[in-house]
C-alpha cells in the first residue's frame, strides 16, 4: 500500500483538492493524486491512468458524483469508489453504498479519509484474489486431462467436467442432479475403500481404486478411480478423478510377455556361452522358450551345408511333431515353400502368420494347428556370417499374438542364437587358425612343431628312425607378388603345397611355417642319402613342371635347407633352427640345398651381431662419407665427386661397405641410412659452399630398397629443399632400374624436372638392354670397372667399351668409365672420346678435410689437371 498509489480525484475545487491530498501524505500513504472536474477528463483518466483507487465529491458544476459512480461501477468494478463531500445528507450516501461506492468521507472529517482508502484497497486485492482463485479452480476442473466427477453429501453428481461428457459420452444436463453409479456401478461405493476408512460421516476419505466403467453406449471398461474430499459451505464433498486404464492394463500383459521373452533372451545368451556344440545349443533354447517364454511349442531347423534343403534338428513342447515336419527349402516352388519357415529361409528376414486358419497357404497345417489349440506362429531366420543356417520356429495358441513390440524381442532372440552359432563357428575356426596356414590349409608351425615333437618322442623310445627336416624356400616369391598381386602368389601357395602333399609320402608332416617357407619330413637313413633323391629325382620333378598364373606360366626355382635327426638335433626347436641356418646358407649359395654344418649357426650369429651394431651405427652417426674425384679426360679438371659410404665403428676403425651395405640391405636399413647419405653429402656440399670452395656435382648412390618407396621423389626433393638441386646427381644401377621399370622411369623424370641429374651405375652388368637405354631420363652413363680392368688385354673388352661410349654420346649422355687404375687404361679411354674417368689411377675415396685442400687447390690453380690431382694426392700421403 506504502508502495505508491494511484488516485484519480474529481473535484472541482483545487483548493480541496491539495487538502485531500495533503491529508493522505500527512497520514504515511504514498499517492499520486490525479484531478479532474469534467466528464471527458473523468474518462480519459481512467482509461489511461489505471487508478487504484477513485476518490469523487458528490455535486459539482459540471460533472455530478453519482454518474462518476455509475461509470466506475459498469466500466470498472474492480476500481473502488469513495465519496469525499461536504454535501452529500446520510440518505444520499447509504443510496452510493448501494450503488457501488465502497465508504463516503465527509470533507469536515478528513481524518477518516486514510484508513477508508487503506481499508477500501485492501479489501479490493481479497475481493480480486478470491475471484481469480475461484476462476481458477473453474478452469482446473473443466480443463482437467482426467474426467473430474464431484458428488455432494447425498451422492448426486454435482461437478462434471468436459472430459467426463467425453469418457462416458453423456451430456453434462444428463449426469448432473444424478447418481453417480449411472458412470461406475456400485458408485463410489465406501466398499470399494480400504476397511478403516469406509466410515466417513465428518470428512470424506482420500483414497484410490480400480472398478469398472460403463458409458452411454453400455459399454464397459476398466477404470481407476482416485477419491478426495472437498469442504464446502453445505458440508463435505466428494471429488472422484476417473481414468480409463484399458491401454495401462493391456500394456501390463504385453509387458509380462515381453518379460518371459527377455527372459528367454537372458537365458539363451548364457546358454550360448556354454554349450559348444551346435545340436545341444539349439535343443537348449528350444527348451528355453518353451519353459520362460511359455510358448507351447518351439523348433529349430537348420539347412545342410552345400545345400538348398534343411531338416528339424531340435524340438520342444507340445509332444506332437507333426507340425513341424517342415520340409525346409530355398527352391519358391519346392512342396511346401509357402510354409512360414521356408519364407524366413529364403528371403532372410521374419515370417509371420498371425492367424493360421485365415490363411490360404496353411491349409494343409490347419487340422493339425486347431487340434493341438495352435493358431499364430512365427519363423525367424538365424543367420551366420551374413548367410541363413536355420530357422527357429515358435508356436502361440492366440491370433494376432506377435506384435510389433514382440517382434523386435524376438528378432533379438534369433540374433542371439545366430550370435551363439557363429561365436562355436568362430571358435573351431579359430582353433583351426591357431594350428593350421589360412591359405594353404596345411599345418603351420605351431602345430608342425608339435607334430614334430611328438615324432622325436616316438623315434627316441623306439631307439631308431632316423629322418631329416627339409626347410624349402621359393625363390624371388616377393617379385610375384609385387608383380601379379596377392591374390596370384596365395594360388602360387596353395599349388605348391599340393605339390608337397602329393610328392611326400608323409603328407602328415607337410606344413607352411613362414611366408613362403615349407616344411617336410623324410624318412631316412644314417648319412641322409635318401633326402638327396627325394629333392632331386622326385620333388625337382614336381616342382620344375610350369605353375599357370593369372594366364601365364611360371617356372620357379626353389632352395631347400636339410637337419638331420639325430645328428643335427634331437629336439624340435633345436632341429628347425638348424635346418632354418642350412635354408639361409643356400638361398645365399649357388646350390640348391645344403645340409646344416655347426658353421652355419656361427654365421648366423654374427649376421645377427652385425645387424646390432648397424642398428646403433645408425643412433649413433657412426657412419661417415668419403668422396671420390672425378676427372674430365679432356681437361684434366675435377668435375664431380661420387659419395661412398664408410662405417667408422669405434675400436674397430674403418669398415669398407662391401663387409656391412648387403646387411643393410638385405634388413631394410639401407632406406634410413640411404636418405642419410643423400642429407649428408648436400650439408657438405653447403659446407664447402659456405667457404668460398666451389665443390663440383656429388654423385650418391641409391638403393633399390629406396626407390621402392613411394613418397622417394618427395623424401629427396624435401631433403634438399631450398638449395640447387643442381649440386645432387642420383646413381642407380641398371638391373635395380630394370625391377620395375616403367614405375623407375616416373619417378626419375621427376627428379629430373627438378633439376636432379640421374647416372647408371654399372652399366653392362645388368640387363645390357642397350633398346631401354634410349627410354630412360638420365643423364650418364659410368662403365662398369670389369671392362675396363680388360680393356687394354681383351679387343672383345675394348669393342664393346667402345660400342657403350659411342651409343650414349649418340643419345646425348656423359660416358664414365669407373675403376681406372692404370695410364695404358686412361689413354684408350682418352681414345675413345670417353667424358669422365674416375678411380686409384688418379685417388681413392677420401674423407672431407682430405678434399678440403683439393678444393683450395683447384680454386688457386683453376683448371686443375690430373697431374696436379695426382701431386696433391700424394702429397697429403693418404693410406
């Protein structure tokens, strides 16, 4: 009230006006007072003023206070009104009271005037919260989501709302004044109450319960009735809230079934864990859905292997197997295809037939149905590794039993079961997997190895029985396989192996231990002998006849390594190392088996041993870069440098790279140490840049590892970013070139687009395809150290040096001839307008700083000669 408050004041006299005001302020009440005398200002004020209160004296000139009244009272009820006047007599006043004023004030008597407005709003805002509420409590029962019945004291129905007129379809006029068991039999009977509450002659119980409902129609339905009582001025009603529960009840059972198919679904899923065998896992849940999910009968079918048919395997419930002698099939116009099971089969999703006797195709399954109660099923396809195995059929005695809920259960149940079958399969094939090659079929070598084991067990207590462990490796396998694909070497295997098979008279003992590594086990004699003429006569035979691939016929060779029991071993593991230490020794010989000697396994280990110290070389940057000159034969000037790599181990010195570089390769760890190489000889080259010595082109060799990879291009063009890659000449051989040759030739123009020079190095002792040459995007050509080494003593040497120089200067390319040692050598090469010589004639691979002072030289006494190479050479003293 103290907050602020509006008054709209007709008066026509200011002079009253500000005393009423005053009066007010005086009094504690925070007011806005608005005057008006007219009665347009009247209006006006109220329409947009809102007041909270009306304060009119009663004549005026111009505008009377009982037409103030009058519009305040039609307009604006919620308004009070107060008559503050000093005219109006005690008759005329009680005739405002009753026409709507709520207090008059004499204007004599001003004191009144406070406590009148307090009281007059006061009694506005109750007045104003009673009528809301009461309007409230209207809405909430009409509008109710729940039909709303109120009884009075005698049991006639007092209240109804809009949703009993549409429960019950009666008219609100029918039900009001009536009964209430016109709408629940029995009424809200105290029987229906619980005991200590049925007595309740002061206060109505709250309570709850179910009855039935009965509409206009006579229709019945379940109904929940909740009860509450509600005091009113004639005493205690009743308020009852009816709801129909005619979905709640009928979700209760489709809960309760779907409750027996989980339970089903809980059960099976643990049988499937369990049980390892197909037939008993499908008995099991037969059983199972049958005994928790009460169907009164269930079966199992499953197809045969390799078939279009299928036949029962499991049954349970109702002992009459009649209905289920299914013929099942994939044929559609087979006997019977129309049968739920067959459908499921075929077409790999459920089948449903909801009410056997309404349809066609069950006619002939109909007697047997009816008589056994049975009159909906369904069929559901269990499938593994995405192909049908069999159907499970499940019986119910209601039509229109499987529903759409139910469905999605049992398309679950199938799917276990399916899980169930596909988790045994899984688990023989795994357990096939973990003793036997998934390509070939044969014993891997676990199971080998144990095969094995239990032989050595055998022949040690028979004291006898000799026999040998062949090992036996295809040659070049990886070059199928990168050539022709996987899918050509996996047949190239499998032909093999059946090779083997039919080639060993102990086809027990063939197996695929590695990739392309087989084992085989030969009866034999003390000295082995007859392993000899296995391998020889019978095996070559086999093996030397053509295997057809991919269209095309392909003559393979083969290496085999051979331990001999018990000279050799006579333990598996010890057996098989010592046959795989023979295989290694041969695939690295000329021969086509070997047979294991003890310095075969000291080989290995220092193979071994070496591979560990690259390893760390590696970590630790113990390799190093030696640089050998090339001379101009023309000039006599150093034109280039060839990087060669050294390992510079510590306490063992220098190691020459023919000792440790097949490693490399042969491990892989030629691609690291390679791109190193590259990395290196470019720092140098920035090096000697840097101080002002002009270094010429270095020449660094590449793997064939290296060119294998398929970011090269990019590893070498990253490797040399931001710098000429004019200072970087790339040598390849011509036989790794030849491995894949037009792949080869992609990537060296690539190379040479950016400015990378591309040289063959030893040319003549690859292919010596002289027709690619013309094809190939290099730039030089070096000439094998071995013709030239003869040149000066063989004319056949000589020729063909010449005919080399001459077709790559036809072609346009740089002529290198490598390995000159003598002057006689250097001479003939100058006579054959050779471009570049390089070798111990003029210095050997030299380290960095030994180049250092050549360098400084060459730009002192540019151009530089070979005899000024030479002095130099000999000068620094270089070992």
């Amino acid at each position: 009230m103290n907050d602020g408050i509006t008054i709209l004041l007709v008066e026509d006299s200011i002079t009253d006006a500000e005393m009423i005001e005053r009066e007010l302020l005086r009094d504690g009440l925070s007011v806005r007072v608005e005057r008006v005398d007219t009665r347009a200002g009247y209006l006006s004020g109220l329409a947009q003023g809102c007041p909270h209160i009306i304060l009119s004296d009663f004549s005026m000139p111009d505008f009377d206070g009982l037409s103030a009244l009058q519009i305040a009272h039609e307009q604006y009820p919620a308004i009070p009104f107060i008559f503050v006047s000093g005219t109006i007599d005690e008759d005329t006043a009680i005739a405002a009271l009753r026409g709507g004023a709520v207090d008059y004030v004499a204007k004599s008597n001003l004191k009144r005037l406070a406590p009148a407005v307090r009281r007059a709003l006061e009694e506005s805002r109750t007045r104003l919260a009673r009528l809301h509420a009461e309007s409230r409590f209207s809405d909430l029962i009409e509008f109710a989501p729940g039909a709303i019945v109120v009884i009075n004291a005698q049991g006639l129905i007092e209240i109804v709302n809009a949703r009993t007129e549409l429960l019950f379809g009666h008219a609100r006029n029918e039900m009001l004044g009536r009964p209430c068991d016109m709408l629940v039999p029995g009424g809200f009977a105290p029987a229906a109450l619980p005991p200590g509450e049925q007595a309740y002659s002061q206060r109505p119980p709250v309570a709850g319960f179910e009855t039935q409902g009965r509409r206009k129609d006579g229709s019945a339905f379940p109904a929940e009735i909740n009860l509450s009582p509600l005091k009113t001025e004639s005493g205690w009603w009743t308020s009852g809230v009816i709801s129909d529960i005619s979905a709640r009840k009928a979700q209760e059972q489709q809960i309760a079934r779907l409750n027996r198919i989980q339970m089903v679904l809980s059960n099976i899923s643990s049988a499937g864990l369990r049980i390892a065998e197909p037939d008993a896992l499908c008995l099991k849940a037969c059983r199972i859905a049958v005994e928790h999910g009460q169907f009164p009968i269930a079966w199992i079918g499953m197809m045969t292997p390799g078939s279009c048919e299928g036949t029962l395997i499991a049954w349970y419930g109702i002992d009459d197997k009649n209905i289920g002698r299914v013929r099942l099939t994939l044929d559609p116009q087979a006997p019977g295809a129309a049968h739920p099971a067959c459908q499921a089969v075929r077409t790999q999703r459920a089948a449903v037939c909801n009410d056997i006797a309404a349809e066609p195709h069950m006619a002939a399954l109909l007697p047997t149905a009816l008589r056994l109660g049975m009159r909906s099923l369904v069929a559901l396809p269990l499938l593994v590794d995405g192909d049908v195995e069999g159907v499970i059929v499940l019986y119910s005695a209601e039509t229109q039993f499987f529903n759409q809920q139910e469905m999605l259960l049992l398309t679950q149940l199938a799917a276990d079961i399916s899980f169930a079958l596909e988790h045994q399969k899984n688990q023989q094939r795994l357990r096939h997997l973990a003793f036997f090659d998934n390509v070939t079929d044969l014993p891997n070598r676990a199971l080998f190895q144990e095969r094995l084991t239990e032989l050595l067990v055998r022949s040690e207590a028979a004291q006898a029985g000799q026999f040998a462990l062949v090992l036996i490796d295809i040659d070049r396998f990886r070059n199928i396989n990168d050539s022709l694909g996987r899918a050509a070497g996996n047949a190239l295997l499998k032909e093999v192996a059946q090779r083997l098979l039919v080639a060993n008279p102990a086809p027990r003992f063939v197996a695929r231990i590695d990739a392309n590594c087989f084992a085989l086990i030969v009866q034999c004699g003390v000295d082995g002998a007859e392993v000899a003429q296995l391998l020889e006569p019978t095996l070559a035979l086999r093996m030397a006849a053509p295997f057809a691939l991919m269209g095309k016929e392909l003559r393979l060779s083969f290496k085999a390594g051979i331990a001999l029991y018990p000279l050799h071993g006579n333990a598996a593991d010890t057996l098989l190392r010592n046959a795989e230490a023979a295989l290694y020794n041969a695939k690295r010989s000329k021969l086509p088996h070997l047979y294991y000697n003890a310095a075969m396994n000291a080989r290995i280990a220092e193979k071994l041993a070496m591979e560990n110290r690259l390893k760390l070389a590696l970590e630790q940057h113990q390799f190093v870069l030696h640089y050998q000159p090339k001379i101009d034969l023309a000039s006599g000037a150093l034109i280039g440098l060839e990087a060669l790599i050294r390992w510079d181990e510590p306490g063992q010195g220098l190691i020459p790279p023919n000792q440790f570089v097949p490693l490399l390769e042969e491990t892989g760890l030629i691609v690291e140490v390679g791109k190193w190489v590259i990395a290196q000889a470019h720092w140098q080259y920035q090096e000697w840049t840097a101080r002002g010595l002009a270094p010429p082109r270095i020449a660094v060799n590449v793997s064939p590892l290296q060119m294998r990879e398929i970011n090269f291009v990019n590893q070498v063009l990253h490797i040399l970013a931001r710098a000429d890659p004019s200072e970087i000449e790339i040598e390849i051989t011509e036989s790794m070139l030849m491995d894949d040759l037009d792949d080869n030739i992609e990537k060296l123009k690539l190379l040479r687009a950016a400015g990378i020079t591309v040289a063959i190095d030893d040319f003549g002792t690859g292919y010596s395809s002289l027709s690619y040459i013309a094809r190939l995007p290099i730039d030089t050509l070096k000439i094998d150290r071995s013709f030239v080494i003869n040149m000066a003593h063989s004319a056949d040497q000589y020729q063909l040096v010449s005919t080399i120089i001459s077709l790559a200067h036809a072609l346009k390319l740089k002529v290198v001839a490598e390995g000159v040692e003598t002057a006689d050598q250097a001479v003939l090469l100058k006579q054959l307008s050779c471009d570049q010589i390089q070798g111990f004639l003029y210095s050997q691979p030299l380290p960095a700083r030994a180049i250092d002072a050549m360098l400084t030289e060459r730009q002192a006494n540019a151009p530089c000669t070979a005899a000024h190479v030479q002095l130099n050479y000999d000068n620094l003293a270089i070992g």
